[in-house]
C-alpha cells in the first residue's frame, strides 16, 4: 500500500500497520514487528513527519538489536537518512 498509494493512502497505511502489530502480538508472531516499525517510520517520512520517523526507526532499531540482527539495524537506518 505505502509503494502504490503513498501519503494519499496514509490513513488506510496507518490502520493496516496498526492491525499487523495487533495480529503479529495476538500470534506471538513479534519478528514482524521491528519491520511494521520501519513500515512507519517510512510512512511518518512521506507525511514529513521527521520526528515520528526517527521514533519508529528507533524503535525498529532497538527491536532489532534485541532480536540479535544488528546488521539489518544499521541497514534499516542507511535506508531511511539516504
């Protein structure tokens, strides 16, 4: 949805990231989730929103750090600032 709609999409963007955290927690599926966090963070950069873009990087960050894949951390980070 972020590829094809974009920020005109972002509402429906939003309400669908926010049911596949639900649904990856519900499901003790939580590997998704770091990546749900780059999801947003690449939303919140189309809206413009710095600031929730570095949260949600952040978040996706330490999540992965946790999970033992800090290489996909910093690969993560690149990809957003570039």
């Amino acid at each position: 949805m972020l590829a094809t709609d974009g920020a005109a999409g972002a509402t429906a963007i939003d309400a669908a990231l926010g049911a596949a955290t639900g649904l990856a927690e519900a499901t003790d599926a939580r590997l998704y989730v770091p990546s749900i966090h780059v999801e947003r963070a690449r939303l919140a950069r189309l809206r413009g929103d710095a600031a929730a873009c570095e949260r949600e990087l952040d978040a996706a960050r330490r999540l992965f750090i946790a999970m033992g894949a800090p290489a996909r951390a910093e690969q993560i980070a690149k990809e957003l600032r570039a």
